[in-house]
C-alpha cells in the first residue's frame, strides 16, 4: 500500500469516527 492511499484510509478511518461523535454530542445536545 503506497503512502497516499495509507492517509486517506486513515484520514477516513478518524473522519467516521468524528462524525459518529459528533452525532451523538447532537443528540445528547437535544435532549436537554
């Protein structure tokens, strides 16, 4: 795997974890 495909499989990876976060801070946002 050359080095550019290696970030954006990386850079994806941490761009789905932050919107999963970003989501539930959403949510917890509404319920109060």
């Amino acid at each position: 795997m050359d080095h550019i495909t290696e970030l954006f499989c990386i850079f994806d990876d941490f761009c789905k974890k932050f919107n999963e976060s970003l989501e539930k801070a959403l949510i917890s946002n509404q319920k109060t």
